[in-house]
C-alpha cells in the first residue's frame, strides 16, 4: 500500500462513489476499482461493502480514511515547508469571505500582494454555514466570517466590531429627514434581509431584537449575498439593516445610512482557520496583514 493507493482511498470516501472518485481522479473506473481490491487484499479486511449500485465503508475503512487523511495532511504540510525553505514565501493561499467580511479583506490583500507578490490568491464568496463546509473540507485555507460559528476544532482571531445601521433608498430621503431611525419605523417599511443557508445568523438575531421590543418587521425578502439586497434597495424595492462597513464607495449616492435609535447588534466578523491544519508562511503572514489592532487575542474553539 503506497500514498498514492491512499490518495485514492480517500476520494473514493469523500465522493462517495467509485465512478466519481474515477473521474475525480482522472482514472478510468476500472482501475480505481482494482487499486481498492488490491489495499482489501493486502490489508486482510474489506473496506467497503458493496450490493449493487449501494456501498457502506466498513469500520476497518472509516479507521483507514481518518489515518489516511491524517497523514496526507502532514505529508503536503512537509512539501510545503520545504517549498517554503527553497523559495520563500510563494504558493498559493485560498481564502473564504462572506460579502459583510470583504471591507476587512482588501485593504490588506493589497497591502499583502505588494509585498509577496509571487503568492497566488485564490477567492470562495459565501455565508457563514458555506465557508464552515469549506473549511472542514479542506478547500480553503482561512476564512473572513461572521460569528457564531457552528464547527469545532477552530483557530479564531475576532475583529473590531461593526455597528448596524439602517439603508434606505436615497429615493425615500424625504419620508425620512433625520439621520437616525427607530425600529418602530423600520418595522413599517418592507425590510430585506441578509440570511445564512443554514444555521443561527444575522437573519435570526435581527428579529431577535425587533421581538424583543415587541416589534413584528414586514421582511419582504431574505438572502445570503448582501450585494444583491443593497441593488435591490437601491431600486426603492425596501430598506435593510447591515454592518456599517457595508456601505462602500461603490454605493455612494444611492442610499442614505441612518443610525438606529434603539440599542442593537453588532456584527462580529473574525478570522477563523482549522486548528490542525498545516499553515504555510504566507497563509501565516495574511493572519498578520488582517489582524487589526483592535482585535481579541486568538482563542481555541473545542465546542460548536
């Protein structure tokens, strides 16, 4: 049994079938299937159970999988080192952000392409519950997102806080004079929302805070990307509530941005990588570049 037979071990369990691993692999299925009759055979126990077009990993192949994994992780970690020893810092690094975590992403990645300019940068765009699958899938190296998060086994650096506020469209100015908003008012309006595929979020906790002051919102409209609902305000379909940082340069003109008047949340954005995970220097010195001075001191996360 050799790290390649491994390799496709473990595609053949992650895809969870051997046509897909196949092509996957870019091997011919026939030839997928006798590589995994070989390791049964040499290992003494079947690893898969096969009846017809349904198979079950066995326990002896859930084992080999997580053994597998484990040291084909170390593995790319040793080739990166080295890597890193004979070329300095290079490589590719892949970064998961959702669209409210952009505003603490670029600034830095400029600053950071500047001066590591032979690192390729790789972007996932997506909620909160995407960039977790991501990342105990190992398909991205770290990811920008809002907190909660629902995994375990997380390194987590928060941010500096981001106040919500309240957008409405730079055609309603005149319905609303003043620069701040109570939620009474809001709860009037159509309100779009920004909302996690899955999961406790932004979604949630704003109707949390409306609830609590017994309040019933008319949401018209929820989604995960917030560049879509801001396009949709900006055309007078409703207003929204979202992190201050949202407001970009881009948008200028098109909303005016109210304060709320009640006490509210707080976005709490953060970076967060897998604790057992081999970082490359680059992806190490990203970590630095979008640390800000305001940030919590990094914490273990052992529990969803």
């Amino acid at each position: 049994m050799d790290i390649r037979q491994l390799r496709y071990f473990q595609t053949i369990i992650e895809e969870k079938q051997i046509t897909k691993a196949a092509r996957t692999l870019h091997i011919a299925q026939p030839a997928l299937s006798l590589q995994l009759k070989q390791m049964e055979e040499e290992l003494g126990v079947p690893l898969i159970i096969r009846e017809g077009k349904q198979w079950q990993v066995t326990e002896a192949g859930q084992t080999l999988y997580e053994r597998s994994k484990q040291l084909l992780q170390s593995i790319d970690s040793i080739k990166g080192e080295l890597s890193e020893i004979k070329e300095g810092i290079t490589g590719t690094i892949t970064i998961g952000t959702s669209t409210i975590c952009v505003s603490h992403l670029a600034p830095h990645l400029t600053k950071f392409h500047n001066e590591f300019p032979k690192v390729y940068i790789k972007i996932f765009n997506g909620d909160t519950y995407y960039l977790e699958e991501l990342l105990q899938q190992n398909m991205i190296d770290i990811a920008l997102l809002l907190l909660p998060v629902e995994g375990r086994n997380y390194e987590i650096v928060p941010l500096e806080e981001d106040p919500f506020v309240a957008v409405i469209p730079r055609q309603w100015e005149n319905r609303f004079p003043k620069d701040s908003i109570s939620l009474k008012e809001v709860a009037r309006q159509d309100l779009l929302l920004g909302k996690r595929r899955s999961g406790i979020g932004i979604y949630e906790n704003i109707l949390s805070h409306f609830h609590h002051y017994d309040l019933h919102p008319h949401v018209v409209l929820d989604g995960p990307d917030i560049s879509t609902i801001l396009t949709l305000v900006a055309t007078g379909m409703g207003m929204t509530i979202i992190p201050r940082s949202e407001i970009h340069q881009a948008y200028d003109g098109k909303f005016k941005v109210m304060t709320i008047e009640e006490a509210f949340l707080q976005a709490k954005p953060a970076i967060v990588w897998m604790k057992d995970k081999y970082m490359s220097k680059a992806s190490r010195k990203l970590i630095e570049y979008l640390v800000t001075e305001n940030s919590a001191a990094p914490q273990d996360r052992k529990n969803p």
